[in-house]
C-alpha cells in the first residue's frame, strides 16, 4: 500500500488564486488549474461538458485504478460542494476536520474524522491492499509530508501563473528528498509523480 499526495499548482506554486471559498473553489482565475480535469476552459456556474483529453487520462485513469480510499480536507469538501452529496472516488473518502458533527450518511461515501493519524488509520483500513489518495488542500499534504506519511507526491503543473492565493508549499520547512517517478505532459498540466525519499536517519 502507497500513500499518494497529489494536487494541481500554477507555475508560481499556487493551489487557488485569490478569494477561494465555498462560491469560488479555486479562486480567481484559480479554474484554470483545472482546465486538464475538465478537457479545456471552464468556467463557475456555466456549463461544460467533462472530457478530459487522452494525455490526461493516461495519468489519470491508472492512478485512480490503484486507490481503495482518499483523503481531503474539510475546506476542499465544501468547495467542492460535497460533490454534490455523494463521493464521486474510488473507496471512502475521509474528510480531515474539526466538526465531525456534520457527518452526512455515511452510505454517501464519506467518513468525518479529527486528527490526521485517525484519517490516515481509516483510509489504510478501508483501502485494504490498496492505495490511499491525500487529495488536498495545500494545509492537508504538507501535514502528512511533516508527518513522513506521504510515499508519493503528484503535482500536476497547469501552465499559468497566477501571482497570489494559496501556495502549496507556504510555511513549510521540511527538507524532503524526491525521485521523479514518471512525467505526463498534456496541452494543460504537465503531471509529475515523485517518490517520497527515506533518509536513513529518518
């Protein structure tokens, strides 16, 4: 089992552009991060059609064939608008948050939880023997990276630079040692896996 963070940034680093909240998930211009997830331009509230282009998936549809459970944090959850009600991932989808009161049917796929530890005890339990997803935010992947938890980083570079919102890797001190695993480029993210590297020390 391979705990895999992965997450979307602009060129600068950024994971949302300014302003993101419930009404804009990624800020704004923060969609065009996820222009790749989309097949093109999209836009909040309009219509789109979701094709993702064939580079795309061939990152995407293996990395989603091996998760048996993920993890978000609450802030992802609501701007995603609870996908709607039901988890759209493979497996459960633990969501990392300090109000476990708001649980919603757990026959929905999701599972509240306070405290990364019992997250990531959950996930790996409901995976089975397969992969667990940290799939964001930004606050969620450098904890479990603190935490030496993370086996794989994916960071999925759209070309744009966004010059402010959320940078993945604000405040974060760590020295971390990674091997790039695999590239996939695309007309809209280039995917990069890395390897999380032990140190023997650690």
């Amino acid at each position: 089992m391979s705990i895999i963070a992965s997450i979307t940034v602009s060129v600068d680093g950024y994971v949302t552009g300014p302003d993101d909240g419930p009404e804009l998930g990624l800020g704004r211009g923060g969609e065009r991060l996820h222009y790749w997830v989309m097949g093109g331009p999209w836009t909040y509230g309009g219509e789109h059609d979701f094709a993702m282009s064939d580079a795309d998936k061939a990152y995407y549809e293996p990395l989603v064939a091996r998760l048996g459970a993920g993890i978000v944090g609450r802030g992802m959850y609501d701007a995603a608008g609870a996908w709607g009600g039901a988890n759209p991932f493979p497996g459960t989808l633990v969501v990392l948050t300090h109000r476990i009161e708001d649980q919603p049917d757990p026959a929905n796929g999701f599972h509240f939880v306070n405290g990364l530890d019992h997250a990531l005890e959950v996930a790996r339990t409901d995976a089975g023997h397969r992969d667990v997803a940290i799939g964001g935010g930004a606050d969620l992947i450098r904890q479990a990276l603190r935490a030496g938890a993370v086996d794989e980083l994916v960071i999925s570079t759209a070309p744009v630079i966004l010059g402010a919102g959320k940078r993945l890797f604000d405040g974060f001190e760590e020295d971390v040692d990674l091997r790039i695993r695999s590239v996939h480029p695309s007309e809209w993210a280039v995917h990069t896996t890395y390897d999380v590297l032990r140190r023997p020390d650690g």
